[in-house]
C-alpha cells in the first residue's frame, strides 16, 4: 500500500472516529467504550502484527527507529489517572449542587 492512500484511510478513519466521539459527547459511558476499543485495537496491532514485523538485523533497527524519532515517536496511548478523577470530586464538593 502507497503511504499516500494509507495516508487517506487513516484520515478517513480518524475523522469517523471523531464524529463518533461528537455523537457521544457528554456520554461519559459511550466515550469511556470509545477510548477501551482504541485501547484494545492499538494492543492487538502492536501485539499481533507490529511486533512480528520488526526488523531482524541491527542496520533495519537503526532505520526504525530514526524513523520514528523523525516522524513523531512512539505512539502511546495514555490513561488518566485516578487523581484526575479526585479533582472532579473536589471541584464538585466546592461547588455544591443547590438541588440536594
């Protein structure tokens, strides 16, 4: 495959994930399923088929990894974490709910 058309595909396939993303916006359940499926996809490319792909000799390694460190490094997906979750908590308790 041309890296121009897999170039195209990834932007089509990343503009359809965003759109995905808008149509659950404040769904925080929907995204939550959202981020565990690009989770769960970037684990099996990188496990199925990334890694039995790598070079075998140190010269094809180099190349790779200029590569990458060229082109934008390593791709990561990060997770929050849980002290994210405990500034939501406590902006919440200092801006009580006037309902309860």
């Amino acid at each position: 495959m041309e890296p121009k058309h897999l170039d195209e595909r990834l932007d089509t396939m990343s503009l359809t994930i965003l759109d995905l993303a808008r149509e659950h916006q404040g769904d925080c359940q929907g995204l939550l399923a959202l981020l565990r499926s690009l989770e769960q996809l970037h684990r099996t490319i990188q496990e199925e088929m990334f890694q039995p792909a790598l070079p075998n000799t140190r010269h094809e390694l180099y190349n790779l990894l200029k590569e990458i460190e060229e082109t934008g490094g390593w791709p990561y997906i990060a997770r929050m974490k849980l002290q994210a979750f405990a500034v939501c908590l406590t902006s919440e308790d200092s801006n009580p709910n006037p309902h309860q």
